[in-house]
C-alpha cells in the first residue's frame, strides 16, 4: 500500500513531462509549417522601352508561369511597367498578398489558383500583367533606374526578395549604350552612378529574362550587358540568377 501511494506522484510528473513535450513538438511543427507556407516578395519589373515592343507578348508565357509559383508559395507580389524614367513613373500597379483561407489544400489550390488568373488578367477595378504588357512605349532603356526602383519597392516589402526583370538586355541610356561597346570606363562610371541607389537589393535574387528577344546586337554586346548588370547586383550585395530568354 505504501508502494502505490509512493508511486501516484512519480506517475503524476511523468504525465506532465510528457503533455509537456508533446505541446512543445506541436509547436515547434507549426513554426515550421509556418516558415515553409510563405516565400519571400516576388517583383516583376516589365522593361516597357520601344526596343522590346514587337516580343513584350512572349513574356507572358514565362510571366504566367512566375505568378502561378508566387501564388502557390503565397508570396507577397509586385508588378510594374519600368519605362524610360523609372523611379519617377513606377507605382506598382500589380500587387497581390497571395493567401488561400481553407483548410482543404484542394478548396487552396483553387483559390490561390483564381488569384492568379486575376493577376494576370486584371480585373474591372485594378490592372493585370496583360495590361502592364501593353503600356505606352518610352524610348531608352535605363538599367540602372529600373533597378533602382526595383531595390527601393524591395526593401519596403522587407527586403530578401526573388526579382524578375524581363528586358530584351539592350540597355541605353545617358550613360550606357549597349550596342556601342561597353569600355572599362563606362562600366566604372555606371557602377560609381548606380551601386550606392541599389541598397535594397542586398540578400536578393535578380533575374533576367527575355535577354535577347527581338535584339540584333549579337552575343558579344549581349555577354557586356551580363558583366554590367551582374556587377551592379553583386555590388549592391544581391546575388545574380538566370539570365535567359525563357525559362
């Protein structure tokens, strides 16, 4: 009789300790299930310039494709037109928090799956990819701005994101004029112009997609354009990711 009184509190704390770790696995699982549900800030920045006017309808496809990921990743994503003078003209247009509110994962998949066929489309109150796509042309086609305001929507959204800038690669500005050759001066002078105003790509991916749709400056102009904009993302602290045509 005394061995089964001594024992009642020794089983009493044993239950303890084990509701104890079970509420602290449960917690920790959804922590993780947390981190995993939600990626960072997508962007899109639409190079909108007269040089890609007879290809900007191919970047839908691969547009499409970046949507579908975001939404189903529920990022938080961006989109804007980047014309001639970006910084001053771009106000992101597009921006959708995807998030699916069921607990089915296939009532999600279809909600998320309706996100982005609205953002894609638009809807009668707010602008789609399709409208971005055909926005009025501006001559020019400045990197280092439509980078620039790339990395300040960034850094507002928190920072650490997965930037696409779907641009045929044949930048000019007032200074930098791809298809003339990109000399060593040109390149340290764009850099000194442009590192310090990109702050806000530190600890993000840059993309490059469309990179010689409808251009006819050749491989080697094409490679010059990659060592700019390469340098201008490492210099910023971001890390260089695809450069293609299409994904």
């Amino acid at each position: 009789m005394n061995r089964s009184a001594m024992g009642k509190p020794q089983l009493y704390t044993l239950i303890a300790v084990v509701l104890a770790l079970v509420g602290l696995f449960f917690l920790i699982g959804l922590g993780e299930d947390d981190s995993k549900s939600h990626a960072g800030p997508v962007l899109m920045c639409i190079d909108s310039t007269v040089s890609t006017d007879d290809v900007r309808d191919k970047y839908k496809t691969d547009a499409d494709t970046l949507v579908s990921r975001a939404a189903h990743k529920e990022a938080h994503f961006y989109a804007a037109a980047c014309g001639a003078n970006a910084t001053g003209e771009v106000d992101w247009p597009v921006s959708k928090w995807f998030r699916g509110t069921y607990s089915s994962d296939a009532l999600n998949r279809e909600q998320l799956n309706h996100q982005a066929d609205e953002v894609m489309e638009g809807t009668l109150a707010k602008e789609g990819i399709a409208d971005l796509l055909e926005v009025e042309s501006h001559d020019g086609t400045p990197l280092g701005e439509m980078l620039a305001v790339t990395a300040r929507q960034c850094e507002q959204a928190g920072g650490h994101c997965a930037i696409y800038l779907f641009t045929d690669g044949e930048w000019a500005d007032g200074l930098l004029h791809v298809r003339d050759g990109v000399s060593k001066q040109d390149r340290e002078r764009y850099l000194e112009t442009y590192v310090p105003r990109l702050g806000g790509l530190e600890g993000s991916t840059v993309n490059f997609v469309g990179v010689g749709l409808g251009t006819s400056i050749g491989e080697v102009s094409l490679d010059e354009a990659k060592t700019v904009a390469q340098d201008l993302v490492e210099g910023a602290g971001g890390k260089m990711g695809f450069w293609t045509t299409r994904l």
